[in-house]
C-alpha cells in the first residue's frame, strides 16, 4: 500500500506531507502541485489497492467517498500533521508514534517527527 501510494501521488504530483494507515481508515495530507487532481489521485490509488485486496482477500478495502479539507494556514498544517501521526497512539495501537510502521512522509521521509514536534 505505502509503495502504492508514493507511486501514484508522484505520477498525480502530489506532496505527501504525511500517511497514516489505520486498520478501518487512511489519514493523508498531501500538498498538490500545479496540475495535480485529487479526484484522479484518490480514484488511482483506491483502483490500485482495492483490486489488489479484493484479488488477495475476496473483500471491498474502501468506501466509495472521501473526506477531504483544503488547509489553508501553515501552522494549520502542523496541527493536522501532530494530529495525524498521534492517532494510533491515540487508538491506544502503540504507546510511541514514532515506531508506528504504517506511517510516515513522503515529504520529510524520517524527520517528520522532528518538524512538528
């Protein structure tokens, strides 16, 4: 899924500030590019995974809707990101979210915790 994910953000130019993989929901924050397209990013990636799950597991990964929020103040930005990484600590899946393994950033790569902390 992670590989997934960084393939078809970069083919829609899409910044992957931060990722989440939860076991029932995603969290992203990404930062769009000039052309990019977050309907044709989001319906890429969910096609991509989807058939794989459904191939691998006989059963539906997604819904068919998404949430998104357009953040348009920086220091919006690190709330959501702080927000975003705690959350399995938050669903009590870990006690430190820095040894998540299903999280990170495309973005900052390993030091996306020491940018919002």
């Amino acid at each position: 899924m992670i590989k997934v994910l960084r393939a078809v953000a970069e083919k829609h130019d899409f910044a992957v500030i931060v990722y989440v993989f939860m076991p029932d929901h995603l969290h992203l924050l990404t930062r769009g590019g000039e052309n990019s397209n977050l309907i044709a990013f989001v319906r890429e990636f969910k096609q991509k995974t989807g058939y794989w799950c459904k191939r691998e597991y006989g059963g539906t990964l997604w819904q068919k809707s998404l949430y998104d929020h357009i953040v348009r103040k920086d220091e919006e930005i690190s709330e959501i990101t702080k927000y975003i990484l705690w959350n399995p600590v938050r669903k009590g899946l870990v006690e430190d979210a820095e040894k998540y393994p299903f999280s990170g950033s495309f973005a900052f790569g390993e030091d996306i915790f020491d940018v919002v902390i």
